[in-house]
C-alpha cells in the first residue's frame, strides 16, 4: 500500500470495520462513517472504536441466551 494514500473508514452492517482507499466506489453492505485520513490515522481511529471483534449478530445472541 501507498503510505501517502487516504483511506476512509468503512463500516459494515455487522459493526465490522474496514479501510478503504478514499474516492473509490464504497462496496455493497458497507458504510461510511465519517473518517478519512493516511492508514494510520484510519487504523488508530478504528483501534478506538471497534473494541469488540464480534459480529452484532453475535454479540445480540448471547445476549439473549444470557438472560
């Protein structure tokens, strides 16, 4: 990867989190979310908000087996 390259941060329904080269075509089923920057600012903000590795549909059904 180019180190001078801007990346987006792309986040897909599962709460999953991806980097993206900006200005190209988002995939199907991920999102913007706002973030863009070198790969290591796009990396150090995805470190900070995807704390949790698990898919939501996961995370949603051991919450319910929990209860």
């Amino acid at each position: 990867m180019n180190d001078d390259a801007r990346y987006e941060v792309l986040r897909n329904d599962e709460d999953q989190y991806s980097l993206w080269p900006a200005g190209q075509e988002v995939p199907a089923g991920w999102h913007q979310v706002g973030k863009e920057g070198t790969k290591d600012e796009c990396s150090a903000y995805v470190d900070e908000v995807w704390t949790d590795m698990r898919p939501r549909s996961l995370r949603e059904r051991m919450e319910q087996t929990a209860r």
